[in-house]
C-alpha cells in the first residue's frame, strides 16, 4: 500500500453513497439476505460471457430499512470515528514476527496493538462482543450456546478471532467472512512523505477520506462486517444459516499462525471442511471505476495469483577494499539480479484467461461510441492468435496492474550484503517473489529462474546451488573448479495448493453479483459486475478445501 494509503468517507459525490457505504457495502446486504435460499448445488442456466445477471437482489425479510442509516449524519460520523479509531492503533506485522505468540501471561511488546484493538473492538461493539461468552478455547464447543442473539467468540493463537453467529437452520451451509487485524509496516523514513500521519485515522470530512495505514487494507473490511452484525443484533435478526467471522492477526505475513491455525480449528475440531456454502475476502482494488471506458465496474475476485520466493546468497571470500577481485559479492549479485530482471515475463491472453472476463465485460457494457477500437476489434476477431497478443501488449501499455493480471511478476524485494566500507562482503543475500499466473507453474518459473543464475554463474566461473525450501534435496547443481565463490539458492516452495476458481455461473453468484448491485446501484449509476484476478494473496489461501465459492471483494470506493 502506498505512503497515502485513504479510504473513501462519502464514496461517490452525489450524495449518494456514505461512510456506511464505504465501511459496510457488501457485507450488511448479504446478511440481510440470508433468509434467501441459496447455495444450490446444481449449476444455473449459462449466463452470458459478461457472466453478471444485472439484476438486484432486495432483502425479502428480516432488516430491510437498513439502508436508511446511510442518510444518517450521526450515524455516518459514529462509523467513521470507529474505523479511524482502529487505524490510530498501529497493528504492523513484520517477518520477524511470524513465530507462536507467547502465552497469555508472558508480555508481548512486539504484538501490543492488536490486543490494544481487540479491547478497542469490543469496546465499539458491544452487542457483538458480549463479555460472557468470550470463550478462549477450543473446547468451549461443548458447552451449550441457544441463544441465536449473540456470537460466541474462540481466540485462536492469541490474537486471532473466530465468531460464530448461530443460524436458525443448521441444515443450510454456513457463511465465512474474512479481514484480518494486521497491517504492513510503515518505514520511519517515509513518514514524513504521507499527507497525514500513517496511524492518524484522521477523519477527513472535507476531502471524503479517512486516512491512514489499514484504512484500506483492510481494517475497512474489519470494522465493515462488525458495523454491519452490531446493526442486525440491534434488529433482532436472525440469520437462517451458521455465519462465521475470522479476524487473522498475520495475514500481511503469510497468515501461518493465523489463518492457518483456524483452518486448521476449522477443519480438525469443526469439521466444516468442504461444508462451507460461500467464503468472502478482502479485494483491495476490486470497487473500482474505469473512468476511460464511462462504465462503473464492481470486480469480484474469482482467484488470484500464488506466491513463489527465491532465497539468494552469494559467499565470496572476504578481504580489503584495496585488493579486490574483478567481482566482489555484491557485484555478482548485481549481475544475478540484472539477468533475471532482463527476463521479464511477458503478458498473454488465452480463452481461459481469467482476466479475459473482465475485458470482455468492461467492452460489453461500455457505450458503442466509446469503446476502445483496439480492445473491440481484438475481442472481435480473438481466435486470431495475433489478435490476442496485439490486446495483451494494449493493455499492458495502459496499466502495470493489468499487465501482471496477464503474466507473473517478478520483483526483487530484500537486499542485504557488507559491514563497512574498506572491507569486502563475504555473504551476499537478496530475495526474489514471483506471483505466479494461472496459465505458469512453478515448474516453469524454476527452470526459467535456473537458466538465468546458470548463466551468470558460468561467465563468472562461481559454483550454483540450488535447494528446496526444506534443503533436503539438492533441486541442481553447477560446479567449477578454482570458483571464485558460491551461490546458494533456496527455493521456497509454498506448501498450499493453487488458488481454485470459484463459479461465475451458479446461483451462488446470482446472489453475490445481485447484492453488489442491491447495494451500490442508484437511479443515476449502475454497475457491472465482473469476475477479475487478484494479484496479492489473502488468507483466504488456507481454506481452499471448505468451499468451491471464495470470493474477494472491497467494500471500498477506489479510484473515484
């Protein structure tokens, strides 16, 4: 997230939309509408390629005027003083910190602010948060919870949360929401590059924004849901169907003991493995305006791109700065580095491109008379395979972010290497992340990646080593004799399975495409609703076995 990390306070400015669209969105629309029944396991007629059914779905029961808390200016000003509350609570999450929490009685500095947001949350919540059944264990399944009004909360790993909101028929697949409570870190050195202070929460009113970092990734989505279950408790409703809420506490860094130690409570101690009926996650830029093409698209996330990372040292002997040899450590790495970022992957679309189903989308319901001539007559005449690649090099060319919607990306991110300036570096380390595309393997990206290092290695006559993450095989191998160094290279290969593609064709999606419409739509403004590809991963990585429909979707305004 960049330096100026905002989240819309207003949304659009016609008045239309408020804070509580900007917090809320999706999340309290679905809610209300669980009396609908939904989830069938049979598909649905085969929608068209835009795969968005246009149609709103209205809350048939239950809290039906909740809309009108968006006119509310009391309400408006008490939500958004909620969320910039929770941003003033700096809960930055670093690698160092992806060890097991502590217990309960042994301090945790590092990790202070998110038990400082917890006491915040159920301060704010207090409907949701009800003190006597804050359960901590595991085991406090066995007791008895009748009371469909209140949510049972489970900590999990310390700091993670799980809600469950008892729905009124147990026979119907539950819902899982997911944000999580971490942030990514803020430099001290850009500090003083951000409009306002990074942990400010300042309240905006004049500029439509509230600032700060977590503001948009992704305490919006946080405090989104809770505005909207506090609200329907006030209601006295009652959903149909089991609803769960995880808040993980380390999704900035993998989600390991998070995330993944609820899926693990989830699937071990629940057993609600493959018996999840829809799963909703952040989608940081998936509310977004197309300003370019006079259409306003809402994309639904259906996947997203799985992370691959190259762990890369380089040893040479050490020496002073006055002998050196023709290519000191950092040198080598330099050129390690050059080779690979010379060898970008380059974008490509094919039929099954997700990415695809967004183009096809924005052209489709962009007027005639302003649709992008290149994009209309690729799509046209797409089985053309030069077609598809002149559309791919076109979009490219417009957004960075869509050309990584069509390849994998590469990107060196960590660089370390020397003590002090007369003397030469004997270790060398850097680390390279790819996001790998659904049309790449891993296969690929690691012999893509061996070619380049081998090359490198060889002008330079240095031996190259590469292993698996867990170092227990040698993946290959390049020796010479007299090598005037060693690089060794880990490949941490992730142990969760590819990121599945949820349904754009069912009435599970009917339900989520017609809610985003029930919710964003006006009189004045429309919205397309289009499957899309997201680039960053989220915890929704760790439960790909509970359900076939996980989608990610931000309940923010973006780009207006």
């Amino acid at each position: 997230m960049s330096s100026t990390e905002t989240t819309s306070l207003l949304g659009r400015k016609n008045g239309r939309s408020t804070v509580a669209k900007a917090v809320l969105a999706i999340t309290l629309s679905v809610f209300a509408l669980m009396v609908v029944k939904m989830l069938s396991e049979t598909p649905g007629t085969v929608l068209p390629s835009c795969a968005d059914p246009g149609t709103p779905n209205s809350p048939s029961t239950g809290f039906r005027n909740w809309t009108a808390h968006f006119s509310d200016p009391r309400f408006v000003t008490a939500a958004a003083e909620r969320l910039g509350g929770a941003v003033r609570i700096a809960t930055q999450t670093f690698e160092s910190m992806n060890d097991v929490p502590p217990p309960l009685d042994v301090p945790d500095s590092p990790r202070e602010g998110l038990a400082n947001l917890r006491v915040f949350l159920q301060n704010s919540f207090p409907k949701t948060y009800v003190p006597y059944l804050n359960w901590c264990c595991p085991s406090s399944d066995k007791l008895s919870f009748p009371r469909h009004s209140t949510l049972k909360q489970t900590v999990i790993s310390r700091y993670s949360l799980v809600y469950t909101w008892k729905g009124s028929d147990l026979s119907l697949k539950p819902l899982l929401f997911l944000a999580h409570l971490d942030t990514v870190p803020v430099l001290a050195e850009t500090i003083e590059n951000w409009t306002y202070p990074p942990f400010s929460g300042f309240i905006d009113f004049e500029n439509d924004a509230i600032w700060g970092r977590g503001a948009v990734d992704t305490k919006s989505s946080l405090l989104g849901i809770l505005e909207a279950v506090e609200l329907l408790l006030g209601n006295g409703f009652i959903p149909k169907r089991t609803i769960y809420l995880v808040f993980g506490h380390d999704e900035e860094i993998g989600g390991i003991q998070g995330a993944l130690s609820v899926a693990v409570y989830f699937r071990e101690t629940l057993k609600l493995n493959g018996k999840i009926g829809m799963i909703i996650d952040e989608g940081l830029d998936s509310f977004s305006v197309v300003e370019n093409s006079h259409i306003n698209l809402a994309k639904v996330f259906i996947t997203e791109h799985r992370p691959l990372t190259y762990n890369i040292t380089v040893r040479t002997p050490g020496g002073h700065s006055s002998v050196p040899p023709p290519h000191s450590g950092i040198g080598i790495m330099s050129q390690l580095i050059s080779s690979l970022e010379s060898h970008p992957y380059q974008p490509r679309l094919s039929r099954s491109s997700i990415f695809l189903k967004t183009v096809i989308c924005t052209n489709e319901y962009t007027p005639a008379d302003k649709r992008d001539p290149i994009i209309a007559n690729s799509l046209a005449n797409f089985d053309d395979s030069k077609n598809a690649h002149r559309l791919a090099a076109h979009l490219s060319a417009n957004s960075l972010a869509d050309r990584y919607r069509m390849s994998t990306s590469q990107a060196v991110t960590i660089i370390n290497g020397g003590l002090k300036v007369n003397t030469l570096p004997e270790s060398v380390v850097a680390a390279v992340q790819y996001r790998v595309s659904v049309e790449d393997t891993f296969e690929q990206i690691a012999f893509n990646t061996w070619t380049q290092l081998l090359e490198v290695a060889q002008r330079l006559q240095v031996n190259l080593t590469v292993e698996s993450f867990q170092g227990e095989s040698i993946y290959r191998t390049y020796n010479v004799g007299n090598a005037v160094g060693n690089i060794l290279v880990k490949l941490m290969i992730p142990s969760l399975p590819a990121s599945s593609v949820a349904p754009t064709n069912d009435d599970v999606w009917k339900l989520l495409a017609g809610t985003i419409h029930h919710v964003y739509d006006s009189d004045e403004t429309k919205h397309v609703v289009t499957p899309g590809l997201m680039l960053g991963n989220t915890d929704s990585r760790h439960f790909m076995d509970f359900s076939d429909h996980i989608y990610r979707f931000g309940n923010i305004y973006l780009g207006i």
